[in-house]
C-alpha cells in the first residue's frame, strides 16, 4: 500500500474490547490504541516527510499482523462515474490513445492502485473489497485510466510514490456519493428524504419477501449441496460455463452446480480457498456440504477461505448454487480452482448442473417508484474513511444533465460532505467538467456551468475537455491522458508548488458594456489568450429582447471584445454554450477556456427536481 507523507496517519481495526494496541512502523514511528466495547480502535502513526520505503508496519493486539511492502508518499481519491471509471485496458470504447505503448510502458513499481469492489449499501459500511497493486503493464489495464495518467504525471514530478484509491460506478447520480446528513444540507434535497426513505423501505419489505418466497421455491435448497447427492439426473459439462453455453440461453433462475476435487492422502491440510472467479449474479458456495461463502453482487471474483477441518484426504464436493437474475448468467473467469496451502492447485474442470426455480414462473414484485440516494457514499466512502490522503480528483456530472440547476447545490454539498466525512480540512478536490456531447435537449451547458460555480468552493479546480473530443456522438471522450494531466496540473500548482504550472485555461471574471461592444474578463490567462483557427468562433451577445445571435470576437491584450450587427446594444454574452460546442479560445498554455454565460436568465432545467 501507500500511506500519505508528513500525516499522522490512521490506522484502524478490531480487536476483543479492552485489548491494547501497539502500531511499530520500521522508518521508527510508534502508535497505541485501545479496542472500545464494540471492539473498534484507531491509532496514528507519524510518516516520514519525504517519504520513501519499502517499510514494514507491525500491529501487536490479541493477535499480530505485519503489513510489508508499505511505502509513503501521496494518498489520492478517484471517483465518480463512466468517464472516471472507464480503464486504461477495457474502457467502452477505448479510454485512452496509444494503448498499447501506454500500458508497456506502466512500469512504476512506487505507483500503488486499490480498486473499491462496487458495492450499493443501505447504512454506512466498515469493509470494502478491493486490495493494492503495484502498477506493472500486467495490472494497469484494470485501472482507471484518467486516475492512472494523474499518478504518472505526479511520479514524474514529484518522484516520491503514488497511490491512487479508485472508488466509481458508471450512469450514476451525485445524490448516491453523498452522505444522508450531506444531503439534509442542502433543504431541497432533504425534504425528499422521508418520502424516499418510507417507500424504501415499504419496498425493501416486499423485496425481503419476495426473496424468502424465491428461496423457498428453490427446490435443491438443503438438499443439492449434500456430499452423498445422487446425480444421476444431473447434466454433464467440461466446466463451469455461462449458463448461455450449456443450452440456458433464455433461462433466468436457480441453477446448482457440483463437482469433485481430490486431496492427497499424505498431505496435511493448513489452508484452504476455493477461487470460483466472477459469477453473474449471486451464488451460494458450499464444500462437502458446508456453506463457505455467498456474493451478491454480479461479476466479482469470488475468493473463499475454507476451513481446513472441513476438507477431506480424498474426495471432497463442491456445490455452488447461481442466481441469474436477467441477462447473461453464470460462470465468467477461466480458471476455476481450490488451493491448497497455497502450493497444491486443484483445477476444477468436470461439472454437472440442474436448475431449479425458473424466474419466468415467478412473478416479480411490484415496487413503488423512489429514489436511490447516498448508497454508494455508504458501500464504497464510508468504509474508507478514515485512511489518510492528500485530496481528490472527481469525474461525473452526466447523469445529473436533466437537474443542472440542482447540481449548483448538489456537488459542492457532496465536496463539504466529503470533507467533513474525513476530517482533513478543506482537503484539494479537483473535478472535470463534462465533454461536449449531443445530448439533444440542450441542458448541458447549465450542468458546465453549474460546475463553474462550484469552483467559488475552497481548494477546487476543474477541468476543460471541450478540446479533446473526438466524436459528440459519444459520451466517453476516449483521450483520457489528457484529463489525467490536466487534473496532475491542478494538483502541482496547488498542492506541491509547481507555480510555473498552468493549471486552468480563461476562466470567465466578468463583462463590460462599451456602446455596441462587451469586453470580456478573464482569469487563469497563463500567458495570454489565443485562438485555435483564424478567428474565434461560439461567442453570441443578445439584447434586452435575450435573443442570442453569433457574434464576432477579436482578443485584445488578455481580455475578448464582442459585438453583433444584429444587436446594437448587448447587454449579454455567452460563450460554447451548447451541447456540442467546441469552442477555440485558449491560454498560451494550451488550455482550453471554460464555457460560461453572463447573464443569469431562467434556464431549461431551474425548476426539475430530484
């Protein structure tokens, strides 16, 4: 792992209530804690300044546990949606341009990466699944592609190690990232609340229902696990497959699976994991009869520890029973295996299966229409906090385009929930507003504005990408190097004193009337302004009348002059304000300018509401 340099950093756990706690780190630093009555302690460790490693930290209680490998350096959150979490290998389409020369060349052993297992939850969680990997040309396909550019250019820069916590889930909305008491910050929203959480839960009971009575239908359920089962009936196939590839193409429902594994006789048995791979969607996992692990959640590698006085010399029996739920179903890895004392590797290769209930026969309940909030803050933010780290850089806004004028409230609520959910200050969060796309109903550009403004938040930059999508067609701009050094450029300018950095393109101050023309202000001119093409193209200025027409705009010194012969006396002006605009100013430093408006007339999207 990486622990953030020059912290007092937190390390957590459990233990028997009462039990004292020692935390020895191997740079020389010391820590204590005490379990309270639930069993939960924290205690800090100093970090060295300049950070470095390998080190080892060793954790005494009523047990010992020694964490090596551990480096210090700097500790950043990724997250959001889609577009953060599409991966340097199997983005849809494809996250990055030179792919294959930039995944050769992930070689950074000091580059550390944990991804969060997706994970949707009612109440605030403990645990996460997910462990660290060194970045190598073998683990970085699986990481998000914007979040590993970032750790790159920072490595670069800053030559001290790099971890980069990965927390996204694609099409989701700002209110799943934010905690319940964020979320009562901002009135609006926390009315809903009560009215969300009562048909919830009026839901959640028909679902528990629903699932006993679904159980109960399942016809092996206590019986197909059994380790003296008679199979007779049961169809033969080479290995555990999709159910489409077995002649289950249209079926959704229980389907049992049985095999066999033999441990030698001689052989003395000191652990035990069965590695069934990724299952859609949920299973049931048994050995010689005894249940050893269940997953709820589609395609995740499932990993379970066995206890050792339940496996055999001999023959033993593994059943698992799948869910499929809708969709493609069944078994996805290719290897398939039990591990004993990790030296002995069984391959688990001849199968049968049977299925039981069949979905299609089993009505489905009928839910009322609500909303989801705040359950991915709870599966995949609460159980991070409070791991030590420097900031975050954050990609989402898409799926709250229908509500822009909300996500003026919505984000910087999440920031300050985030914030306060940590206990770090106004810790850096950096962001990218979204790329030009047709959407077709013209609300975006109040979404870009709306995370204009949050940037009035402290500690907050954003970035550009009006410059780097290829296709409007396509809401997954696929050059994500680019928004991962431009996020690093936030950072270096802010964070590590890099001030020769540009980290932002013209930012929109304020306008001025001058007779038929407005002279436009800008921040962040990091160097002066330039326009990409011959002329400078998506300004419009409107009247009283608020009827926009396309304007000319000339650049004189850092400031853009604008004037319309259709509107002789403007008295407001907007720039890239449209779906799909791609607008050409830009700063010396390459940087694209902001879209934004000086006016402040009703929008398309003032009055929806969540």
């Amino acid at each position: 792992m990486v622990l953030q340099r020059d912290r007092a950093v937190a390390i957590w756990g459990w233990a028997k209530p009462g039990t004292k706690i020692s935390i020895k780190s191997s740079w020389g630093s010391v820590g204590e804690a005490e379990a309270d009555k639930a069993g939960k302690w924290l205690g800090r460790l100093n970090t060295p300044k300049g950070g470095g490693g390998p080190y080892d930290v060793t954790i005494n209680g009523d047990g010992q546990i020694t964490l090596d490998d551990v480096l210090v350096g700097e500790v950043w959150v990724c997250s959001g949606q889609s577009n953060m979490e599409m991966t340097v290998q199997k983005g849809y389409p494809p996250s990055l341009l030179n792919q294959e020369l930039a995944i050769a060349g992930a070689q950074y052993p000091r580059i550390r990466m944990f991804n969060v297992v997706k994970n949707m939850a009612a109440t605030p969680q403990e645990l996460c699944g997910g462990e660290w990997q060194v970045c190598t040309p073998q683990t970085v396909g699986s990481f998000s592609a914007a979040g590993y550019f970032f750790a790159q250019r920072l490595f670069e820069q800053l030559r001290v190690p790099i971890g980069m916590i990965h927390t996204s889930w694609g099409g989701t909305e700002v209110e799943l990232w934010t905690s319940e008491s964020g979320l009562r910050t901002v009135p609006e929203l926390g009315e809903k609340l009560d009215t969300y959480k009562k048909t919830s839960l009026e839901n959640q009971a028909t679902l528990t229902k629903w699932n006993a009575d679904l159980l109960a239908s399942d016809i092996g359920n206590g019986k197909w696990q059994a380790v003296d089962l008679d199979e007779a009936d049961w169809t033969s196939i080479p290995g555990p497959l999709k159910f489409e590839e077995v002649g289950l193409s249209q079926f959704d429902g229980f389907v049992w699976v049985r095999c066999r594994f033999n441990v030698p006789a001689e052989m003395t048995v000191n652990s035990v994991r069965l590695d069934l791979g990724p299952i859609d969607d949920i299973d049931t996992a048994f050995v010689n009869g005894t249940l050893v692990g269940a997953t709820g959640s589609f395609n995740v590698d499932r990993k379970y520890d066995v206890p050792k006085d339940l496996v055999r010399l001999g023959e033993n029996v593994v059943a698992v029973r799948v869910l499929d739920t809708g969709g493609a179903g069944g078994f996805g890895g290719p290897n398939v295996e039990v591990r004993v004392n990790n030296d002995l590797v069984v391959k688990l290769t001849d199968w049968k299966w049977k299925a039981s209930t069949d979905l299609s026969k089993f009505a489905k309940p009928v839910l009322q229409p609500a909303k989801a909030f705040s359950t991915l803050y709870n599966g995949m933010i609460a159980p991070l906090l409070p791991y030590t780290m420097k900031g975050a850089i954050w990609y989402q806004g898409e799926s709250n385009v229908g509500r822009a004028y909300q996500y003026r409230k919505a984000f910087p609520a999440m920031i300050r929930d985030w914030r306060s959910a940590w206990g770090l200050g106004d810790f850096p969060f950096f962001y990218v507003q979204i790329a030009p796309f047709n959407y077709g109903n013209g609300m975006s550009p109040e979404l870009r504005e709306a995370q204009l403004l949050a940037m009035r938040e402290p500690n907050t930059g954003m970035v550009v990408t009006t410059d780097i999508t290829d296709d409007v067609k396509d809401i997954h701009p696929i050059n994500k190097q680019d928004v991962g050094l431009r996020l690093a450029q936030w950072a270096l300018n802010k964070c590590y004193a890099k001030h020769k950095i540009v980290p932002s393109g013209p930012i929109y101050t304020g306008m001025r009337v001058e007779g038929e023309k407005i002279r436009v202000f800008f921040d962040y001119i990091g160097g002066g302004l330039i326009a990409a093409g011959p002329e400078l193209t998506h300004f419009e200025v409107a009247g009283a009348d608020r009827k926009f027409y396309p304007a000319k705009a000339v650049i004189e010194r850092d400031q853009v002059v604008v004037s319309s012969d259709q509107v002789a006396k403007p008295v407001a002006v907007r720039f890239g304000w449209g779906d799909a605009a791609i607008p050409n100013l830009f700063n010396k430093a390459l940087l694209p300018a902001s879209p934004f408006r000086s006016d402040d007339w009703p929008g398309l999207t003032d009055k929806n509401r969540w």
